[in-house]
C-alpha cells in the first residue's frame, strides 16, 4: 500500500462560487480520482462514510482522490440544481485537478445521487483525449427513489468506460430492482451485498475490498 500524505481541504471556483473539496492523496500520486457525495438536499456531503470509503481506496491504488461538496453544502456556493450545474461543477474540478496534476488517468467513483452525477460526467468526458479510465458507482441512483419524491432518468454509461457497480441487497432508498432495470439493458453486472442497507452500515469493508480486487492501481502516463 502506497503511503498517504495528510487530508487537504481547499476552496476552488465554480460557476456558482466556491466549491469545498477535500483532498486525499498518497506521496506519489499517479492518478486521479473524482469522488461525488449522495444527495445534498437529504443530508449528503463529502465526508459521507461511502464517499470516504471510495476516496481512500482510490488513495490506496495511487490516486489523488477529490471529494467536492455539491452546491449548498459545507462551504460550497449556489443552489442544489438536480444535477446539471453539479456536473458542470465536477468538471470544473477534474480541469482543476487537471492542471496541478497534469493528464494523468482519471476515474470516477459516486454514491447515490453522486453516481447519478458520474454517469453525466463520464458521457461528457468518453470522447475526451483523457476519458475516464473507471467507473464505480455504489448504492446508484436509479429510477424512482423509495420516497416517491426523486426519480432519476439515468444515462446508461459510456461502453469505453470500465464499470464497477455494487448495491445493498435491501437498500430502501435505491431498490436494487431499479438498478437491475437500468443495468439490464446494458448489460452490466452488479455485485450485491447480502444484507447492505442503502448506506452499507457494517458493510464498508466489504466495498473496499472489491474495490481493491477488482480495480487496478493508477499506473502513471501511458
């Protein structure tokens, strides 16, 4: 495992202002890895227990992980607005990250409402000269959540693109049968994990685990 450099946090600009970001890299970064929290109107935010979870495999395998607070959370500037400046907000990110970094591989990781964000970025970006070298999506965003209140319209992601999805057996806020039926068409496996909730209370392990058997590690520059 590739030794960690401390927690940054920082403030970078967006079209609505600030966007808070916090920053987990290891010494030698050879990647870079964009992380969206769940949905910020129910209390999501970049320190989530998943987001965290994906940063720090991310960190582990070589990439400098970003994990931004969407609009209206923590110190980040504007107003929720249902994805499309959230997605316009991340790739403002990624060219910041971009910039420091240089084009290193990039890949892409969310939870919930923050999956459904990835899968926008991912169709923006898989016809980019530095398209997204992988895709994990936990606990997806997909159809009409339990509550009645959200639907997602999806789009499925790009074919070019490597794609990891893991769900909770008996998630009550994402029916894993949602899931299915945005994933059916396409073709792409889910892993599910028996027993998980929607936020994978006691589970996390379990998603570090696949992430560290399934995902290779940040290779540098091809």
């Amino acid at each position: 495992m590739t030794r960690a450099l401390p927690t940054e946090s920082a403030l970078l600009r967006g079209a609505a202002g600030n966007i808070e970001v916090l920053i987990d890299a290891p010494q030698t970064v050879r990647g870079v890895a964009l992380i969206c929290h769940p949905h910020p109107l129910f209390g999501g935010a970049n320190t989530n227990k998943v987001a965290h979870t994906l940063a720090r495999s991310y960190r582990d395998l070589g990439y400098a992980a970003i994990r931004p607070n969407f609009r209206g959370v923590g110190k980040s500037e504007g107003e929720h607005d249902h994805g499309e400046g959230e997605t316009e907000d991340m790739l403002s990110v990624i060219a910041w990250a971009q910039s420091r970094w240089g084009s290193l591989p990039l890949a892409l990781g969310g939870f919930s409402f923050g999956g459904f964000v990835q899968t926008r970025i991912a169709n923006r970006l898989a016809g980019d000269i530095n398209p997204p070298r992988q895709l994990i999506l936990v606990g997806m965003a997909a159809g009409v959540a339990a509550d009645g209140a959200r639907s997602y319209d999806t789009p499925p992601v790009p074919d070019t693109i490597p794609t990891l999805i893991i769900h909770g057996e008996v998630d009550d806020t994402v029916a894993l049968s949602n899931v299915l039926d945005w994933a059916r068409p396409q073709e792409l496996p889910i892993i599910v994990i028996p027993g998980a909730d929607h936020f994978f209370h006691g589970k996390l392990h379990l998603i570090r685990d696949l992430i560290a058997r399934n995902v290779a590690p940040a290779a540098g520059r091809a």
